[in-house]
C-alpha cells in the first residue's frame, strides 16, 4: 500500500512540473510613430519615423478553458477565455519594458494582462470574427518622464468566422497567429520634471502603432534546476517503488 501511495505521488509531481511550464513567443514588428516630438523622443526616434521593434510572451499554450481567468458562451455557441501569461515584455527605441503581474480587471478595458481567446460561429454583423488579443494593462513606470498604460496586439480572420475552432490556449501558437489580420497599438504617457502630465495618447494623432507584427520564434521552457531535482526525485521513489514490488512478486 505504502509502495502505491509513493508511486501516485511521484506520478503526481512529474506531471504538475511537466505541465507547468510556459512557452516563449518573440515576435518582431514595426512601431510606427506619429507626429508629436514628445512622443518619439520618449523612445529615442523622430516623429513620423517607423522602427523595427521585438516583443517576448511567456505564456502556457497548453492550457485548457478549465485554467483561464474566466470564460464566456451565449445561446448561439459563440465562447472566448481569458488566460493569465507570466510576462509581456517590449523593447522599442531605447526603452524595454514588462507588463506582469496577477491577470485582474482593468478598468474600461476588461482584463489586464491576458490572452483572450474569442472563438465566434454565428455571422453577427460586426462582430463576425475569431480573435485573439494579448494586453498588458497594468501602468509601468520605465522612467520619470514615461509611463506606458497598456499594450496590445490584436489579431482577428478575415473570414466572417470559423477561422479557427474552440478558445482553449493551444489556439494560441505561431502559425495561427501569423495568419490572422493584425492590429497593435500602445499607449503612454509623458511627464514633467514635476510629475505633471504633458502629453497623454489620445490613440489618433499622438501615440504608437504596431504593424506587420508576426512570431519569429517559440521555445519551449526549460525546467529550472529546482524543477529537476524534483522530476529526479519522482523518478527516483518510481524506481523504488517498482524495484521493492518485484522483489516480493520474487
């Protein structure tokens, strides 16, 4: 009995470990800034300059709707969750940044930092595409004088609907992605030397675009040396459990 218990636990932890780790999206893209001078020269460029940009996801795509933040249905098969990542970073001009942090309601904008998948099987008019977008909501202070409020990319099918089937996390992948219709922005704001605000996007004339936004490359985690020595400790009451089970079958 005692020989059971060990094998279930080590079962057990390989498998929550396995399960746990997350997957690096990068993707590259350009950052299309408009005409204000305070804006681009919070990032280092001129007005009306377009960069090259990167971006880095680290997020578990193998989640099902039973782990998302929440999830939603409607009478006509329509559904969408919204799944938590572990970070969201940018490098744009000479400013990086990270959204993280616990996914929670942002205010107008629903949730922070999630992947929302919308899975749609009815032709709504207006509302007639799959989509998936992934925001980070929650303010970062990257310096001073700058602080970014949100960041997002958004991409949806072209075709009414039925682009893609079901709104569990494994949508989410590079091929998928690269294939839907893009749209991207960020929102900042810019300070004073005495915290004041002096220039806030307004998302028309000010502001950031993201463009032409596709994933380059997916890793996969590699388990940290604590995540191993668990996985070599699982292994090892397996082996045991097994090796003292033959022995009485003897």
């Amino acid at each position: 009995m005692k020989k059971a218990i060990l094998l279930i636990v080590s079962i057990f932890i390989l498998n929550t470990v396995v399960s746990a780790q997350a997957t690096t999206f990068r993707f590259e893209g350009d950052a299309i800034f408009q005409s204000s001078i305070l804006d681009a020269a919070a990032f280092g460029v001129m007005p009306n300059t377009t960069i090259r940009f990167s971006s880095e996801l680290i997020f578990d795509n193998s989640q099902t709707s039973a782990d998302a933040v929440t999830t939603f249905s409607n009478e006509l098969g329509d559904t969408a969750a919204q799944f938590a990542y572990e970070s969201f970073t940018f490098n744009i001009g000479n400013v990086s940044y990270t959204h993280s942090g616990p996914a929670g309601f942002g205010g107008g904008f629903g949730f922070s930092n999630t992947v929302d998948i919308i899975d749609r099987v009815t032709n709504e008019p207006g509302r007639n595409a799959d989509r998936i977008t992934v925001v980070g909501i929650n303010e970062v202070a990257v310096n001073p004088t700058l602080q970014i409020d949100t960041s997002g990319f958004f991409v949806r099918g072209i075709l009414p609907f039925d682009t893609f089937s079901g709104s569990d996390a494994s949508v989410f992948n590079q091929s998928q992605f690269n294939a839907l219709s893009f749209g991207g922005s960020i929102i900042f704001s810019i300070f004073d030397d005495a915290g004041n605000i002096i220039a806030r996007d307004d998302g028309l004339l000010r502001g950031l675009r993201l463009e032409n936004v596709s994933i380059v490359s997916v890793t996969s985690a590699v388990p940290e040396p604590a995540t191993w020595l668990m996985m070599i400790f699982g292994f090892g009451l397996s082996g045991l459990a097994l090796k003292r089970r033959r022995r009485f079958a003897v």
